[in-house]
C-alpha cells in the first residue's frame, strides 16, 4: 500500500468522523429539557427561568408558564446511538468532542469513540410513555387471558383455581420509560467492559442501513398496531434490499413517486397524438367511360394521422370527456387511365399519332380525412407510474380523395358517422406524460367508395397534460 493511499483514506476517516461529530455537536446544542407534570403530562422545550414557584419554558407552542408545584421532573433528553455492528446503546450525552461521546446510562457512564458511532436519534418521552401503556396493557390483556386460561384448565381437571394459579408466571407490569428504555424500544445493546464500549467488527453501509431500517419498522408497527406478521414481512423485504445494494435506489423510486402530481389535483387534459392508420380503400370506376366491368381500384394505405384532444374530468371521478380532431392522410395511388388508353388505341389504328404521350397514361389519387369527435377516456390506476385506461370516440369522418387524370380531375367524397374503442397506457415524465393508444374506427363508406373496409386500426404514440 503506498504511502500516498494510506494517507488519503485516513483524510476520508477523519472527514468523516469529523463531521459527524460536528452534526453531534449541533444536535447537542439544539436538543431540549422534557418536564413531565404530575398529571402525566410531557411538555417539551428550553426553561428560560425558574424560581421557587414558577417554572418559565419556550416550546414550539409558544412560552409557558408552570406552577412549580405541577411539576414532578426536569427530564434530560435521551438519546439511541446507533454503533457499528448494530448495537446500540440508550442514555443522555453528557459530554462530546471529536473523538469521543459519554453517555449516562442507566448501568453508568460509558465512553464510546466517535468511529464507532453510526448515527444518533433522539426519543422523546410522550413516545415513550406511549409505548410503555401500551406494552403494559397488553400484559395485562395476557395476565388476565392467562387466569382464564389456569380456571378453565382446574375446572376441566378438579382441581381448584388456587392450586392450578401456583405454578403459573406473573404478567410483568409497570414499566417505566427512565428505568425501562431498552424494553420499550427493544434495545439490542452493545457490549461495555469498565465503562468502554468493546471494539465490534465492522459490516458494510448495507447491512448497517438494513439493521437500521428493520427496527424502525419493529417500532413504528409497534406504536401503529401493525402485525407482527406484516412488520416481519416488511423488515426482511427492507433488509434484503439494503443487503443487495437496490436500498438507495427504492428511496429515490419512491421519493420520485411522491413528486408525481396527483390525478386528483387536475381537472383539464390535453393531449396530442401522431401515428399510424391502416386505409384499405376501394374506388369503384365502373361508371366512368371506358371502366365498363373492371374491379375497384386500391386507393388506400397506411396514412400519417395526428390528432388533438382536450377533456375534463367528470366530477371527481376516473372518467374525461371533451371534444377533438384528426387529420389523417391517404397516401397517393396511381392506376391505369383506360380511357386515354382506348383514345390512344384508336388513333394507331387509324394510323393518326397517339394524342396522349406514356406519363398521361395514369390516374393518381391522394386525399385526407377529418374526424370531428367527441372522446372519453377512463383510467384504471391514474396515480400510478404506468397508467392504463379505455379510451373511446363517437363523431363524424369527412373524406375527400382528389382524383386526377389527363381526361377527368375530380373529387371523390364521403361522409359519414365513426366510433372507435381502444386502450391506453401513459407515464409521468416531470410534468408531463408519454404514451401508447391504440385504437379500432369504424366507419361505413358510401358512393364510389362503398367496398373500402370500415375498419381501420390506429396506433398512436402521445404526449399529454393534465392540469
């Protein structure tokens, strides 16, 4: 190892420890006094002045004053130090510099080096004492399940209550948040040998944060009345995340989607689409000189359509309605001009030059659509990262296909009446949202275009805003 290496890495020990006594030293000086009232209230904040009758204290509520003889105890904070390894140790910090913390604890002073330390949390007392009727109660519950339990077996065995209660154990009751700590928060404590606390090795970041995640989920489903089985399942799927490096990246996926505007909070959408529609159309030239008996021609293909919608949410339900518009293509076709061919024909075989030359043999279409809808979309999971939903229209198609040869240039028209279904699904990116619809029209179509198929199939890529 060079001496350059070596160097560095206890430059970033150094930086590290010293910060993290700097950030102890803050939190030290900005902690507060707890004074608990005889009537088991805890009240929280900095005691500017105190005589022999009143007790001055700044709280977040404001100042307060207190009668001297409500009071029953100036609690000093206390405090969890998180160690590496996992231990912790509970008690009041009572000196700090930056190589080492002592802390009161209830077995006595103890020492504790600051490379040792992971991390410190501060408990208050209302949390505390929370937790402590809780634990008490449910003691109680089990002593009193517990009797039931001891009469019911001495009735099914003879004997009497009093000799079947003479082997059983006592409910332990009473905790106390001073003497208790470690019960209440279920302390995994570390390991102290004349007042220092013993050199354990050291784990990785990973396991350290999964250790530190699973007991604060022990506690907060201890305090909520989550299940036993439901907190587990929590922990082990927390720590199995830290363990595998993926811990980080599920805080910021979740962070990410708490910023995510929620759907609740809009009311309008606007939303634009580009894509694809399939076209098989058919126009029928029978009628026009010279087509006498020949098949419909294909106009049709697979034409650009873009469209534009604006909705509102109706009431404050999943469901948008409003109005739009689609402009889609048909993409140029071209066939054989029969009647310039027969004029063509006739002439050679009068022995008269051709009147039409080889570019004026053809006939090229090309043309759009316009659908003038009304849509409604419903969505499915609007808050979530992916959002499906069913999207439908109902409204009227406008058609116009120019159709221009050397003998005839002419429009063909048809209009009529469109529906459409399809589903749907987008994804927040910042404000706004990308997506993919697809989406089934149909449409019947009249005149020269009768045999075209009334179905087409539209897929669409969209971006969109709700506000």
């Amino acid at each position: 190892m060079s001496a350059a290496f070596f160097c560095q890495s206890v430059g970033v020990v150094m930086k590290k420890t010293l910060a993290l006594f700097l950030s102890l030293f803050i939190f030290s000086l900005s902690s507060a006094e707890t004074v608990k009232l005889k009537d088991g209230t805890f009240l929280s904040g900095s005691i500017v002045s105190q005589t022999e009758y009143t007790l001055n204290l700044n709280t977040s509520y404001g100042p307060v004053v207190l009668n001297q003889r409500e009071v029953e105890a100036i609690l000093p904070d206390k405090h969890r130090v998180f160690l590496k390894g996992g231990s912790q140790l509970v008690g009041v910090i009572i000196d700090l510099d930056e190589f080492n913390m002592k802390l009161q604890t209830d077995e006595g002073t103890v020492n504790i080096d600051m490379p040792q330390i992971v991390s410190v949390e501060v408990y208050d007392y209302e949390q505390g004492e929370t937790a402590k009727q809780t634990i008490t109660q449910k003691q109680i519950q089990q002593q009193e399940a517990l009797a039931k339990e001891t009469a019911r077996q001495a009735t099914l065995s003879g004997t009497s209550a009093a000799t079947a209660a003479s082997g059983t154990v006592q409910a332990a009751g009473g905790l106390t948040f001073d003497s208790d700590i470690e019960k209440v928060f279920d302390v995994k404590k570390a390991e102290v040998v004349n007042g220092q606390v013993q050199t354990v090795q050291e784990i990785s970041a990973a396991d350290i944060r999964a250790q530190r995640a699973a007991q604060m989920s022990e506690e907060e489903a201890f305090l909520k009345g989550i299940s036993p089985a439901k907190s587990e399942e929590k922990i082990q799927q927390t720590a199995e995340a830290a363990r595998s490096g993926k811990l980080e990246k599920i805080k910021k996926a979740e962070a990410k989607k708490a910023k995510r505007p929620k759907d609740a909070n809009s009311n309008k959408y606007f939303a634009i689409t580009v894509g694809s529609q399939t076209g098989d159309l058919k126009l029928d030239n029978s009628k026009r000189p010279g087509y006498s008996g020949t098949e419909p021609y294909d106009v049709g293909g697979n034409g650009v359509r873009a469209e534009a919608a604006f909705l509102w949410r109706l009431k404050s339900s999943n469901l948008w309605l409003g109005p739009a518009l689609a402009i889609t293509n048909i993409p140029n076709a071209n066939f054989e001009d029969l009647t310039a061919r027969k004029a063509n024909d006739e002439a050679i075989a009068l022995g008269n030059p051709p009147p039409y030359t080889a570019t004026d043999l053809d006939v090229s279409t090309s043309g759009q659509m316009i659908d003038l809808m009304a849509k409604a979309n419903y969505y499915f999971n609007p808050d979530h990262l992916f959002s499906f939903y069913v999207t439908g229209n109902i409204g009227y198609r406008m058609l116009s296909l120019n159709y221009q040869g050397v003998i005839e240039s002419t429009t063909v028209n048809s209009n009529g009446f469109i529906a459409s279904a399809g589903l749907g699904v987008e994804t927040h990116v910042d404000d706004m949202m990308l997506g993919l619809e697809v989406q089934e029209f149909f449409t019947p179509y009249s005149g020269q275009l009768k045999d075209s198929d009334s179905a087409n199939t539209v897929i669409s890529a969209k971006i969109s805003w709700k506000f």
